[in-house]
C-alpha cells in the first residue's frame, strides 16, 4: 500500500499523541489490514455522530450538557477523519501543500 521508502499515517496516535507510521511494502499485511479496519470504523462512527448531531441541532430543547458532549465527540471523530484524509491523500500521491 505504500510506495517503496514511503510511510503510511496509522489512524491512531503514539505516545505523547504524536503520529504513528507504517512502513511496508505488503499492503495486504496483518498492520495494513488492521489500520484499514480501524479506518473504516472511525468512518462510520464519523457518519453515526453527524446524524446524531443533525438531530440535535433540530431540537429547540436539547441540553446544553448533552450539545457539549456531542460537540466533544465530533472533535474526536473530525480528528481522526482528518487523519484517515491525510494518510489516504499521501497515498494517493498529494503533496503535504494539500491540506484538508
């Protein structure tokens, strides 16, 4: 999945929340597979908060507390789509002057 001598971005942060990279050559490797399925989870639970939030920002009488933990969550999720954005940019062949 990586270019010979290129990194790949893994969807999660190493210690000190700094970036964690893979290097192969196999895509089709244990590591590639794994950062794909956690890839594809953090996707989909991206898609699953912003219903969630659509709902909320329809509702004249949600609560506050409720509305900052949402907002809380789509941090997180915005996070890690961004990653997932960044790494599969890189692997299609952006230059780092392409920012999401």
């Amino acid at each position: 999945m990586t270019p010979r001598d290129e990194l790949r971005l893994l969807p999660w942060s190493g210690p000190d929340d700094k970036p964690s990279y893979l290097s192969t050559d196999d895509g089709d490797s244990h590591m590639s597979r794994l950062a794909d399925n956690i890839e594809a989870v953090q996707l989909g639970m991206a898609a699953d908060l912003l219903e969630q939030a659509s709902e909320a920002l329809g509702d004249e009488e949600a609560d506050l507390e409720d509305l900052r933990l949402l907002a809380k969550e789509l941090f997180g999720a915005l996070r890690d789509v961004l990653r997932v954005a960044t790494s599969r940019g890189h692997l299609l062949g952006m230059s780092e002057n392409h920012r999401f």
